[in-house]
C-alpha cells in the first residue's frame, strides 16, 4: 500500500442519506467519474470504473466491514464498526442499461454502523465513512 504524505490512503465516502430508523448511512464509496470526466479524489487518485467493479466484487465477497473513521489495530488491521448492508455498482454501461441518469459513476452503499457512531453521523460529527479495506496494488493510467 502507497502512503500519501506519510499516512494509508483510504476510499472516504460521501455520505448522502442517514435512515436513523434503520441505522442506515448511504452515499458513495468509491466515485469513478463524475460528468463522464475521470474523477480523481484528495490524494489525486483515480479508480477506473473496472478496477472498482474487480475490488467492490472481492470486498462484498470477502469482508463487508466498515470501520469507525479508519480504525486499525496496532498491526494495522481495519477494527470493524459495523457492515456494508447493501452495494451496487453503477458503472456507465451499468447506468446505461438501467437507464438511469446519472452525472456520478462509481460505488454506491449503505453500512449499518454501531449506534454510537450512527449519533456521530446524526449529528454531524461525521460527513464521510469508511470501509474496512485498502488499497494492495497502485496502476498508473495512461
């Protein structure tokens, strides 16, 4: 894994919905593109939109964890808060074929985090979420 100015560059996500009654926040795991234009994050990093379909696949098959703000054990193990409850990948030709419209590509999801940190995201405290995963491989793209 990269560092970026000395830290783990992890996805943030955007939150875009809190369902307080369901103890559900959605919003955007990985963005691939917005306004068909490649989208390229803090870190100046992009994640095509096959790349993210690969490691989303691997990720919903293998783990499903969230974490409370990147959480890691001493060895550096994602600390699990809650789970990823639902994932879809909208890719452009995923877009297409449900004409859906969309001016964002990328990863949408919903976690389940514990209550305490579902107040956090209540309240404000948190705008973004993380997920109990990480980047292995960096590609350059041409």
């Amino acid at each position: 894994m990269r560092k970026v100015n000395g830290e783990d560059p992890f996805i943030k996500a955007e939150v875009v919905k809190i369902d307080a009654e369901l103890g559900l926040v959605f919003g955007w795991g990985i963005v691939c593109k917005v306004d068909g234009e490649p989208y390229f994050d803090s870190q100046r990093d992009h994640i095509p939109e096959a790349s993210m379909l690969r490691a989303t696949a691997d990720f919903m098959e293998k783990s499903r964890m969230s974490s409370e703000m990147h959480a890691r054990d001493d060895d550096g193990v994602p600390m699990g808060d809650g789970a990823v409850i639902f994932s879809f990948p909208l890719t452009t030709e995923v877009a297409k074929a449900l004409e859906i419209d969309t001016r964002k590509t990328g990863w949408l999801v919903a976690i389940k985090p514990s209550p305490g940190v579902l107040a956090k995201f209540k309240s404000g405290e948190y705008a973004g979420f993380s997920i109990g995963g990480g980047r292995l491989v960096d590609e350059d793209v041409v």
